[in-house]
C-alpha cells in the first residue's frame, strides 16, 4: 500500500519562501526518501538557516520549515555580515543602517577590526577566528548583566586579542534607554581591555559604568588591561 500513488507527493508546504524551488519532491513515494538527507542538501542553499526541518503530512504532503540563524552582531568588511553565537557568518536582509541612525548607533553591535583577519568571508560559513570569538564572548556575557539593558555596546573594535576597544553609546541626563535619543559624534564611553578573565572584565565595566553613571560624559576612557582598572578622564577646562 506504501507503494500506490496515494502515498505520492502532491504539495510541498513551507513556513517562508524557499531559497530553492522544492517542487523536485513533487511525484516522490512520501516514504521514499531520508528527510534528514533532503535536509541536509536543501540547507546548503539557505546559509542564514541554522537548520532545516522537514515532516511527513499523511498522506501526500510534505512540510519544510527553515529555522533562521540568530544574528548577535554585525561584521563590517566590504560589506555587513550578520554573525551568529556561534561565530556563522551569514548575508542578512537587515543591516546596521535600518535603525535610521548612523553607522549602527542603535540596534546590534558592530564588529570592527576583522577586514585583514578573515579574508573572502563566505556566507553561511563558521569561522573560529581568535579575535572573533572573542568579541562574541565579550557580547555573551555582557548579554548576561542586566545593566548592558540599558548600556548596550554600540562597537567592539578586535584588532589583536590584548587589545580590544568597546564602545558605549553615552545616555545624557537619564539612567535608561527610555526616551532614549542618537548620541552625536564621540558622545560614547570607551573602554579597553585584553583577552582573559572576560567574565570578571565585563562584570567589572559595569559595576564601574553603574558607579559612574551620573559622570560618563567626563571620562575619556576605561582601560582594564592591567592589574587595576584605569580611570582616565577628560581634561577640565
């Protein structure tokens, strides 16, 4: 009985548009294929997919539901990438520019500094570059502090693992991002920091962010590449 037109395909149902045309199922014994291996080749068109499901719909249908990669930051080389927790690069219809304020001042962080450390990215491709997975650790765990709620990091620039530069987007006369409104040009808390102990670090930049809260237009930046962290503020005229 498995074997009698009955059982073949007739419809192919997703929950988006497919990158591929999926009508090739059309006409299959709906028992006569690994819908694990067609997951496995349909995914290898949709790179900002994590993965692709598919399921028997008793008795001639078939359903493909593409399940999206989850961008955590943006990566400027030639272009934007988005990039996810696990350090997937991926095209993304979204970009920094969309939030309507320059160069990514609202909405995911931007990722600088990686132009000469991963050349020709490809989309769809996961890449275990050093200076990389450290700027996403440093967004997992600011991710984890409910202070960065309110102080989101607007840039992470990973030139070299002992020296990566944050940038915080300064909130002027209110503790939260409510009302909140596009700081002008440098108007940012900068803060430097080294490869190691990043949960320590980021649990540090903000237990000093939430003490010096009332004065961050002052400060010029926050280095905790050395054993005590370092204040530096601007000069008072």
């Amino acid at each position: 009985m498995s074997t009698a037109d009955y059982f073949r395909v007739r419809e192919v149902i997703a929950n988006q548009v497919s990158p591929i045309d999926l009508s090739y199922l059309k006409g299959k014994n709906i028992f006569g294929f690994s819908l694990a291996q067609e997951s496995e080749n349909i995914v290898r068109f949709c790179p900002d997919c994590s993965r692709v499901r598919l399921a028997r719909i008793i008795p001639d249908r078939i359903f493909v539901e593409f399940v999206k990669r989850r961008p955590v930051a943006f990566i400027k080389f030639y272009r934007y990438f988005a990039v996810d927790a696990e350090g997937v690069i991926f095209s993304s219809s979204r970009q920094p520019q969309d939030s309507g304020l320059p160069d990514g001042q609202a909405g995911l962080p931007i990722i600088l500094g990686l132009e000469t450390k991963i050349f020709g990215p490809k989309s769809g491709m996961r890449y275990n570059n050093k200076e990389l997975s450290l700027a996403l650790l440093i967004l997992k765990e600011a991710g984890k502090n409910r202070l960065f709620r309110d102080y989101r990091i607007q840039k992470i620039n990973v030139t070299g693992e002992d020296n990566v530069t944050i940038q915080i987007p300064i909130l002027r006369g209110q503790d939260t991002y409510a009302n909140w409104k596009a700081p002008g040009k440098n108007e940012f808390l900068e803060i430097k920091i080294g490869q190691g102990n990043i949960r320590d670090k980021v649990a540090i930049i903000a237990g000093l962010i939430n003490q010096e809260k009332h004065h961050l237009e002052s400060i010029n930046y926050i280095d905790l590449r050395f054993k005590e962290p370092v204040i530096k503020f601007k000069d008072v005229k």
